[in-house]
C-alpha cells in the first residue's frame, strides 16, 4: 500500500462498465478509493483495484433506497477523509415504449438514476462548501441531450442530471469546487442487457462505438481540467453531440427510435 497522500475519491455503479474503469483512472491517479454498488462483483472489483497500490474500501448498497446512499454516506463519514472527488455513476435503464414497459422498473430507475442523485450529491457538496474545494462528476448521457424514444424514462431522467449538473456548476462556481457532466455515447457495458435491449440495433452494435476504458479517461480528464461536460469517447459519439444542437428534435427522436427499436419489430 502506498502512504496515504490525502487524495481520496467516491464511486457509484463502480463493480463494472463505465464506474469501475473511472475507479481505475483514480486509482492510477493515486487517489484512494471508496466504491460502492449493490451486486456481488463487487467483491471483485475491489480485488483488482488494490493492485493499483492505492486503499480501497467498499460499500455494498442499493442506491435506489434511501437508506442506501444513507449507508454510504455513514461509511464515507466514518472513513474520516474529506471527498476530493466523486463520480456520482450508477444508473439503470429501462428499454421499450412506455404504454408496455414495466412502472415499478421505470419508478427504480427514476429512484437510482435521479433521486439518489440529489441525495448523494446534497451530503457530500455540502461538505465541499464548508471546505472550499472538491470535484464532482456526473454520469449523464449523450441520450440526456435529445428525445429518447423507447427510452423515454431513461432518457428524462439523464436529461435531469445534465441539467442538474449544469446547474450546480453555476452555483459552486465560486465555492472551489468543479462540477462535470460526463455524456458517453452507446458503451461496451452490460448496460443495455439489464435495461432489455439487446434485440435492438444499439444493443447489439451501437454499443460497440465507445470503449468504457476510454469514457471513464476522458471523463477523469474533463473533470481535472474543469470542464462543464464532456462527450465520450468517441469521435462519432463526439461529432453526434455536437451537431446535435443544430438538428431538429423530431429528427433526433426519430434517430433515436430506429436505434432503439427492437429488430424483430423491424421485419
């Protein structure tokens, strides 16, 4: 183990996809490492990230409950080191068109992806304030920046944290602390297997445009250089984003759906 530096970090979602390869890029950084998530690879993550030679510390949670983020908030409390970083990561989704999909999934999703959010982010900023420094990162979506049809839930609730992030970026701008938005396209995760979409065209191919290695990278990367957000990571997704603020909603939505849509459907 190396000796404590004081640099210490906080990261949800972290047993896999996007939040464990942010966890790697602050461990390399040599900051020591708080990571939670509420599935049993945890476990598992927590063992490669000590070969980075950094402390690692774990809490097994599910943020979607109140007492959840409570339960991480008393471990980061009683760790006794003041968060330098967060990367406020973990979300689900939830494929489909809304009159089908599933309300108590959809009302998880709502309470992981945004609640929690608020949640988490109200504990450790205050402390940030009093302290006068501190750096928080977001996970949105590039899909938080446009219609998300057979996405609907998912892509409102990103739409949220981008606004919310934004909004926090204005208000702390003063107080030492830097607030970033991280919108990564379609990534190689396990994500669209949990949200139900796999028969779709970005489920089984779209995906394969971002590598989340190279998000969680360039998302470390806009955080440190105080970026308001970032499109990761590739240049595709780069490109979407940005032209995305000159092309119509309805053209966007129907982009979206035909991406979403499942392929059986598609005849």
């Amino acid at each position: 183990m190396q000796e404590n530096n004081g640099k210490f970090a906080v990261i949800t979602g972290a047993s896999s996809g996007i939040g464990y390869e942010l966890a790697r890029v602050f461990g390399k950084n040599g900051y020591d490492l708080l990571v939670t998530s509420e599935d049993d690879g945890l476990q598992k993550a927590v063992a490669e990230l000590q070969d980075l030679g950094v402390n690692v510390q774990s809490v097994q949670a599910d943020l979607a409950e109140y007492d959840g983020v409570e339960q991480l908030w008393e471990a980061i409390k009683s760790s006794g080191r003041s968060v330098d970083a967060i990367a406020i990561n973990a979300g689900v989704g939830v494929g489909g068109k809304f009159a089908e999909t599933d309300l108590d999934a959809e009302l998880n999703l709502i309470q992981l992806n945004v609640t929690s959010t608020v949640h988490l982010a109200k504990r450790v900023v205050k402390d940030m304030v009093a302290r006068g420094s501190g750096r928080i990162l977001f996970t949105s979506s590039i899909a938080g920046a446009m219609p998300a049809p057979l996405e609907a839930v998912y892509g409102a609730s990103k739409a949220f944290v981008l606004s919310f992030s934004r909004s926090l970026r204005h208000e702390l701008k003063d107080a030492g602390i830097s607030v970033t938005a991280l919108q990564p396209g379609p990534t190689d995760t396990n994500f669209f297997h949990r949200a139900g979409m796999d028969d779709t065209e970005v489920g089984s191919e779209g995906k394969y445009t971002n590598d989340p290695a190279e998000v969680a990278q360039q998302g470390y990367d806009a955080l440190m250089n105080n970026e308001d957000h970032i499109y990761a990571s590739s240049m595709k997704t780069k490109m979407q984003g940005e032209l995305g603020r000159f092309v119509p909603e309805s053209v966007k939505a129907e982009l979206h759906r035909k991406q979403a849509e499942p392929k059986s459907a598609k005849g």
